[in-house]
C-alpha cells in the first residue's frame, strides 16, 4: 500500500467513524427533521413568490412562512384538544342520563330499529340478558366512565410528556426558518457530494423532487376531500359537533386501515340509536359509497400519476412504511420506492443496454 492509499484509508476510517457518531447524537431528532424537511419541500415554491412581493428577503419570508405553519399546527391541536376534553365529560353525562331514564330496558326496542340487529333473536338474546342478569346498567356506566378516563389519561400522559413534545416542536419550527432560509445551498452541497455521475444524480434528485411533492398533495388532499365530504354528512344529518368531528376524520384519512371509517362509523351506530332510520342508512351508504371510494380512487391518482409509481407497488410501500416507521412512513415509503425505481432504470439504461445475444437454438 502506498503512503497516498494509506492516509486515504485512514481518511474514509475516521470519516466514518465522525459519521456514525453524529448519527448517534442526531437521532433523537431525527423524525422532526424528517417532517421538517417534507413541509418545507411543499410550501418552499411559496417562499420564492413571497420573496420575491418582500424585494429578495429571504429572511423575512422565511419568518413569515415558519410563524403561519406554526400557527396552522398550534391552533388546531389546541382546539381539538380541548374538545376532545369537553366532549369526553360530555359523552359521560349523557350515557349517565340514557341509563338512568330507562334506557337500558329501551334496549330491545331501540335495536329492533336497526338492521340485521334489529332480528327477534337478537332481541330476546338482549331481554334474556337485561332480565337475568340485571347488570348491564353498570356495565354501561362503567364504560362510559373507562373511555372517559382514557381519553383523560391519555391526554395526561401527553402533558407529562409536554417537554418533549414541546423540544421536537421546537426543532420542527427552527429546522422550517433554516430550511426556507438556506435550503438551496443545502441542496446544492447534497448534490455536490453525493458520489454518482452527473445524469444519474440528476435523475435522482429529480425524481426525489417529483415524488416528495406528489406524495404530500395526493396525501393531504385526499384528506382533506374526504373530511369535508363527510363533514357535510354531519352537518345535514344534524350529528353533534359536526366541526369536531370533520377535523377527526381529516387527521384519521391518511392511515390505511379503518381511516376515515373510525369515525363515520360510529357515527352511523349513533344515528341507528338516536333516530330516525334512515339517517342512520344515509351514512352508511354516504361513508362507504362516497368517503371511502374517493380515498380508494383519489389517492392512489394524485401519488400514482405524480410520482410515476405502480399502484400495486405505492400501496404496499404506504402499508409497510406505515409499520416501518409510523405515520411519517406514509411518506417515507412511497419516497424509498420512487428512489429504488429510478436506481433500476439506471441499471437498465447504463447496464443492460447492450443485449445479449440469444442462446443458439
């Protein structure tokens, strides 16, 4: 080995080692960065415009942009937060008065209005139930009292944590300021040193670039489509707190399973319970023929067609970076894919352009 090979050698060696303890100390923070940088990707095209109204301030756009994205994700978690307080007590109270007016012994009655459970079997099994055992009053209050404890707990458990929420909130806001303010120049050293040819570094990030933005919008619109499609429901069929729950429904849209059925669903039990029918028929057919087709079809159109992905492939690669790596994998995965294809056209284009010749027959 030369001297240049050995210094080279030593080089890499303590690079590596620099690498995998900066990786170390930057782990902690690492989900906040991530969501950082996929915020700051979507709303940098309005950076340059507001920039552009400010004289070349970049600065003061940078501070702008970060205050208003701090104020859309502050406002809403604080007010959905204090409804989700007052409607706990709220759902408590009125179970309390459901059992002590009777309406327990209703049970049979109420079911008989509600179809498949509404059968003569499944109201002699409730009767049976209610007369023999005598204890399904308690057993309502007491649940109604647990889901009202948990949904309390829970939010306890997040004030206890409020330190750290509060840190990785921090690091989002801060990491937005920095990303809007030099985000070019980090692009650019990104670029720079990334070790691959020219054109494969420019289909890359090119392709990093599509995939980030088409993910984002087809989740995010998706979402927000279905929410106000089903919040309409709400308001029409008079359910309580259709703002509350419109803005649930949007939150819960972009998860694969359940989605936006975790919260029209229960709703569609209540208007069964409360009356009359077919409000009851309304939101189902509404949530299962509306709501949820629009994420079936929407969704895999915006991310599919925008990011140049198989259908097939994008659901899979949402599902497992779902469990990979939590709700930040909704976005990771579909970007991981697109990477991983424009790697295999590469290959193909670079590798495999000369065909070989076919085996002699």
């Amino acid at each position: 080995m030369t001297r240049h090979q050995l210094f080279a050698a030593c080089f890499f060696a303590i690079l590596l080692v620099l690498l995998y303890q900066i990786a170390i100390i930057f782990r902690p923070f690492l989900l906040p960065v991530l969501w950082a940088a996929i915020l700051a990707h979507v709303a940098f095209p309005l950076h340059g415009r507001l920039t552009v109204l400010l004289k070349g301030r970049e600065i003061a756009s940078a501070m702008l942009l970060t205050l208003g994205i701090m104020a859309l994700v502050v406002a809403p978690v604080v007010f959905s937060t204090f409804l989700l307080v007052q409607e706990a007590g709220n759902a408590y109270d009125d179970i309390n008065t459901w059992v002590q007016t009777g309406g327990v012994k209703r049970l049979p009655d109420t079911l008989s209005k509600i179809p498949l459970l509404g059968s003569a079997r499944a109201q002699q099994q409730v009767a049976k139930f209610i007369g023999t055992k005598g204890n399904l009053e308690a057993f309502f209050l007491q649940s109604a009292k647990a889901l009202s404890g948990f949904i309390i707990d829970q939010l306890t458990g997040l004030a206890k944590n409020a330190f750290m929420l509060v840190v990785n909130f921090l690091v989002i806001i801060v990491t937005i300021f920095f990303f809007f303010k030099d985000g070019k120049r980090f692009v650019q050293s990104l670029y720079q040193i990334t070790p691959l040819e020219e054109t494969h570094k420019a289909k890359i990030f090119s392709r990093l670039d599509q995939t980030i933005t088409a993910v984002v919008k087809g989740i995010v619109i998706t979402a927000i489509v279905q929410g106000l499609l089903a919040g309409l429901a709400y308001a029409v069929l008079d359910v309580p707190f259709p703002v509350f729950l419109t803005a649930l429904t949007i939150v819960l849209a972009p998860l694969p399973f359940g989605g936006t059925t975790l919260v029209w669903g229960p709703v569609a039990l209540y208007l069964f319970w409360a009356g009359p029918t077919w409000k009851g028929i309304a939101m189902l057919v509404w949530g299962a023929g509306v709501v949820t087709m629009v994420d079936n079809v929407l969704r895999p159109l915006l991310i599919g067609q925008g990011a140049k992905l198989p259908v097939l492939f994008l659901f899979f690669s949402i599902l497992g970076g779902l469990a990979a790596y939590g709700l930040i994998g909704l976005f990771l995965g579909p970007i991981l894919l697109a990477i991983l294809l424009t790697a295999i056209q590469i290959y193909r284009e670079e590798y495999l352009s000369e065909q070989t010749p076919p085996p002699p027959t």
